[in-house]
C-alpha cells in the first residue's frame, strides 16, 4: 500500500558525451525524461524528425515482413502468450552491424506481395471478365464486330426476358415488311436476354431506337476477338498469374531463416526511434545539453553517482514546482501487485495520497470467488493459470500479474465453491446415481451452506461483506485525514458516518424484519442497543452541524447538514449492491445443475456416457467462461463504484521511464567473468 516517492533530477553534460549518457538511462529505464520547463531561448534543440520517421519506417518494414512470413507458414511466435526472444548483446551487436542486409531481405519479401496482390487483381479482373464472357459462348462472330459496309450489328443485352420473335417484333417496329433484319437470341440469363441483331444501313438507326426503347445496351467490356478466344486467352493468363504468385510465395519463404534477425533489427529501429524521440526534446548549446526526469527518490544517488562518474555530468536534486506533478509509481506485496492492472485501468492515484492496492486485493479476490463459486470451475482456472506462468517465464509484466490475480482468484473459486457444496454443480451425484445408482445422501456436502436452498442467508452475508469494504473505504478516506492533519474533517466525514451506519446496522440486526431475510433471530443485550442509539445521535448530530462547516450562516449549515444526512440512502444502495455477489453465484451454480441434468438425459449406457461427457465438457466451457466474465466484470464494479466512491480521487499520471522499445527480444543475463 505505498506510491514510491519521486526525485527530479537536473543533468548537465558535456554534448560529446550526449548520446551514451541517454544510451545508459535508456537500457536502465529508470528515468522519465521530462524537459517541458528547459525553455531557454539561448538554448536549441535537434529537429530529429526525419530521423525518428526513417526509424520507425524501418520498424514498420521489418514487422510487415514478419507478418508476412507468419501468413505463409512461417512460425514467428505471438499470440495472446507470447514470449520475447532470448538473445545475447553480441547476438544483438552483430544483427545491427549487418542490418542493411536484412532490410534489403525484408525488401524483397514486401516487393514480392506488392506483386502478389498486383497478381491477385489481375486475377480477380480476368474472373469477373470470365463471368461477363460466359453467356456469350454461342456468339460465333466478334463481341466487337460492328457489321459490314451495308449491314450494322447490335450485339448486347435485353434488359427482360424476351424470345427472337419478340425482340423481331420490337427491332422491326414502325417498318414495312419484308424487313431487312434478322435477331439471335444467344441466351437467356438473371432477366437478361442477350442478342445479335442485324440489318440493313438504310434502317439502322429505326432499329438502334426501338431496341434502346427496349432496354438495349452494349456490354460494358467489349472483348475483341471470337468470345471463345477470349475465353481462352483470359483463362491462360490467370493460369500465368497463379503460376507467378507461387513461385512468388516461393521467393518469400526463402528469407523465412531471416526473421530472427528480423525481430532483432525492427526492436533495434524502434528504439533508436525513442532515443531520437526523446534527443529532440532535449535543449542544448554549443558544447553542453540539458536534461531533467524523474526518478524513484530512493535510486537518485544512485543514478546521479553514476552519471558524475562515468560522463562528468553535473546532477542537482530539483524540488517539484507548483504546475506540476510527479508521476506515480506504485509499490506493492508479491500478492497485492497482481491487481495494480485494475486500479490502472480505472486511474492511478495522486501522489501522496493512499495507494488502495492492498485492501483491494484481498476483497477483489474473495468477491470474485464467491461469484464463481464452484470449486471445479476454480481448480481449472487455477490450474491452467499455473501451468502458463510455469511454461512462460518471459511473459511481460502486465501479463503475468493478469495470470497470477486469475490464480489467485481461482483458487478463492474453489475455497467458495467448497464452502457452498459445487463442484461443477452436482457433478459428482449426477454421475453417482447416473451411472452407478446411488441413491443415498449428498456425496459432497457444502462446508458451510447451500445457496439454492438458503438464499436469504447468503444475501445478508453478502451485505455484510459489502458493508465491512465500504468501511474499509471510508478508513481509507480517514487515514488521508489523519495523514494531512485533518481532524475536523475526520470526525465530521469519517468518524461520524462511522457512528451513524454502524449504530443504525447494529438496530437493525436485532429486528422481525431483519429476522425475517436471514432466517434466524438476533438478540442483543439491552446495553448493546442503547449503545447503539447513542452511536446512532452522535453520528447524526456531528453530520448536521459539521457537513456544512465552511459555510458561517448556521441556517445555511444545518441545511447542508440535513443533507448530507440524506447520504445514508447512498449507503443503503451501496450495501444492497453486494447482492451481485448472490445473484451471480446462484446464477453459476443453476446452469451447472442444469447442465448436469441435460447430460444425464441420455442414461448410464455407453451411448449415454460418450454424450454425457461431451455435453458435461462443452456445457461447464461455456459456463465458465460466461460467469467468469461476468465475475470479472462485477468485481470490478465493486471496487469502482462503491468502493472507490468512498474516498478514492483519481488523477495520477503513470510513470514511464525512457527505455528500450523491445517488442520481440530481450537480453540473457550473462554472467561476468
């Protein structure tokens, strides 16, 4: 539960030394460059634009490249698991002193898809070409042909059905007979009628308006030659083109020993990209640049020592100014850590303020347990979690914490679903009376109790447990009181609501009403009860006279007070909220049982057992994989909207140090002789 505290460091140093010096911050990544404040006008900065553009086109060449080869076959790792490349420093030295070979490699393999796809087109016009031609296949003269000196042809389309005589009729509409005109009907296709009228000069024109009147049109590609012939010719050239993309696909395959090098010489380009990226915000003179970062307060000696020593650079611890804010880095337990991805994904918190990593954690992983709730369903989450942090050991961080908080939170699945008697719901007495007749008790026996069969008990837990993690928020918000010294605000904002919901929860429990929803009545020794009334007015009275304490018209302040006093209908709501942990866990629970009941449908035979297990497996997949979505997603909410709505004000900027942007290799560690 700790943010580290941040130290701001100005660096000072000789120009030559410029760029091992940000080399060295950059393979350390404990630096966050910041040099928005160095705005001296006697101070220039590079423009590295042009630089950080080749770079990063460099980058993009080579991982087009790699794609490429993984679409023709050629494993090149990623996916949703995927481990960086382990390499050497020499490994890494000798790939960029021969990076130009590798450039020009992955040059050839883009030049060859550029003509693939030119090819593809080709093919892709030929076919639609192909397809226009295929009704014409019974016209023995040119699609081109115009006529002759005294006849004129009309080859198209009708845009209807239409018989010879019919379009005779319409052709020859308005002349005298015996016309000068003769019509072939080629075919007939999607309402089209293709045709080959011919006639006569002196009528041409008659006959090109009462076939236009008809819906006559040419075709849109007029093929030259026999439509066979060109039939012909299309066919061949797509054969050419197919012929060509392979030995094309060939040429790409033959760079596949490549792509390690690839990988090497894209990272390499992408951070030479970062490094420009970050030299062109750096101000500096004619022999002397300037820089300033931030790092963590407890390793500034350190970097500062190593700076002084080993570049001659002048380091000067700097205090934060008013307009700024330090980033924020969070440090947390080997178990809590795993959840800072939640807390990030909602926001981080400000500097000097409480870091909520560790009491949410161990309520983020009990909620999501009860929700699953079934203890098969947390052996496999767990399970399968262990066995990919056990085979990935380079996964990156924010991976990992993903896997370990699943881990953990598989293992809270099956300590609830234990508690609760499911194991893959009824699994073990479906199949005990399915298949072996068993007709006695329950096999497996809730530890503590059934769901299905007392929910009003589970729901009054579950508020419970949401009441004692509202109060944890509101410790939370109590704890930043005493912190920044307070204490008005602590026993008017903390202490006070304190009084006021646990004096009227402990008036409550005692209650027919309450009774009623647990099933089971509470009694309290009278001195509890006055207790809890006296808790219950002094949390009333400081709530009415100090909710509006910055107001000095006591009327006004009263009002305000009388407001806030309204804020205990949030509280309720809040509290009824953590009915989700219910309603989730039954709702797992009742489609386990139903599944169950729909695999043993089919008897105890032999067909019966293949369709059971096959029902049983795809059935809980789909199961487990629905509620522990909506586990996720629920737990989440809970710590989103009424926990944090107790006390936590997002607003801190993460810390990004300058390093290396390695998207597919890391460094061995190799030991020093």
């Amino acid at each position: 539960m700790a943010i580290v505290e941040m130290q701001k460091l100005s660096v000072a140093a000789d120009k030559k030394n410029r760029k091992a010096l940000l080399e060295t911050l950059q393979s350390m990544s404990i630096m966050q460059i910041e040099n928005d404040h160095l705005t001296d006008p006697d101070l220039q900065k590079m423009d590295t634009r042009s630089s950080i553009a080749a770079f990063e086109r460099n980058a993009d060449e080579l991982d087009q490249a790699l794609k490429l080869l993984k679409t023709y076959g050629v494993s090149s790792g990623g996916g949703l698991f995927s481990e960086p490349d382990l390499v050497t420093r020499q490994q890494f030295d000798d790939i960029i002193t021969n990076q130009q070979i590798f450039m020009r490699s992955a040059a050839r393999i883009l030049d060859a898809q550029k003509k693939i796809d030119e090819a593809n087109g080709i093919i892709q016009k030929d076919t639609g070409r192909l397809t226009a031609l295929s009704p014409w296949m019974g016209l023995d003269i040119p699609l081109d042909w115009k006529g002759t000196k005294t006849t004129s042809a009309f080859i198209g389309t009708m845009a209807q059905t239409l018989t010879a005589d019919q379009v005779y009729a319409l052709a020859t509409n308005g002349l005298d007979d015996p016309c000068p005109a003769d019509v072939n009907v080629i075919g007939v296709e999607n309402n089209l009628t293709y045709v080959c009228v011919l006639c006569h000069n002196k009528i041409k024109d008659i006959v090109e308006a009462n076939l236009r009147s008809g819906g006559f049109s040419r075709p849109a590609q007029m093929e030259s030659g026999l439509p066979s012939a060109a039939k012909e010719k299309l066919e061949k050239d797509i054969a050419d083109k197919k012929a060509q993309i392979e030995s094309l696909k060939k040429e790409i395959l033959s760079q596949a020993e490549s792509k390690e090098q690839f990988k090497i010489a894209s990272d390499y380009y992408r951070t030479r990209a970062e490094k420009y990226r970050t030299l062109g915000t750096i101000p500096q003179s004619e022999n002397v640049f300037f820089l300033e970062g931030w790092v963590p307060k407890e390793k500034a000696d350190d970097v500062a020592k190593l700076l002084t020593d080993r570049f001659g650079a002048v380091v000067d611890k700097e205090e934060v100014r008013e307009d700024e804010m330090e980033p924020t880095l969070l440090r947390n337990n080997w178990f809590s850590r795993n959840v800072e991805g939640v807390l990030e994904s909602y926001g981080l918190p400000q500097p000097k303020r409480a870091d909520p990593t560790f009491i949410m954690s161990f309520f983020y992983v009990i909620f999501f347990g009860m929700m699953l709730s079934d203890a098969g369903y947390g052996i496999v989450m767990a399970i399968a979690c262990a066995i990919i942090l056990y085979k990935k050991k380079r996964l990156n961080d924010g991976m990992k914490k993903m896997l370990r908080l699943f881990f953990w939170c598989g293992l809270s699945t099956t300590f609830w679903g234990f508690m609760y008697g499911s194991f893959f719901g009824d699994a073990i007495d479906v199949i005990a009376k399915t298949f072996f007749g068993y007709t006695g008790p329950l096999i497996l026996k809730p530890l503590w109790f059934a769901p299905m069969a007392n929910p009003m008990k589970l729901l009054v837990w579950c508020m419970l447990f949401g009441l004692i993690h509202l109060f944890f928020g509101l410790g939370i918000k109590g704890y930043e009181c005493l912190k920044s010294k307070d204490i008005v605000g602590f026993i008017s904002d903390v202490l006070a609501w304190y009084l006021f919901v646990g004096g009227l929860t402990l008036l409550l429990i005692p209650t027919s009403i309450f009774g009623s929803i647990a099933g089971q009545q509470f009694y309290f020794p009278a001195a509890v009860t006055k207790a809890a009334k006296i808790m219950t007015w002094i949390g009333v009275v400081i709530i009415l006279f100090m909710g509006g304490r910055d107001k000095k018209n006591w009327a006004i302040r009263i009002a305000l007070g009388a407001y806030d006093l309204y804020g205990i209908s949030g509280w309720l709501s809040d509290v009824l909220s953590y009915s989700r942990l219910l309603a989730l866990g039954l709702a797992t629970g009742v489609i386990a049982s139903v599944i169950n009941m729909m695999a043993s449908m089919f008897g105890g035979g032999p067909v019966g057992a293949v369709l059971f297990a096959i029902i049983f497996i795809l059935g809980h997949t789909l199961n487990i994989g629905i509620n522990a979505l909506g586990a996720y997603v629920h737990t989440n909410r809970l710590q989103y909207v009424e926990f944090f709505g107790k006390f936590y004000d997002a607003g801190g900027r993460p810390f990004k140090p300058f390093k290396q942007a390695f998207k597919y290799v890391t460094f061995k560690e190799e030991k020093q002789s």
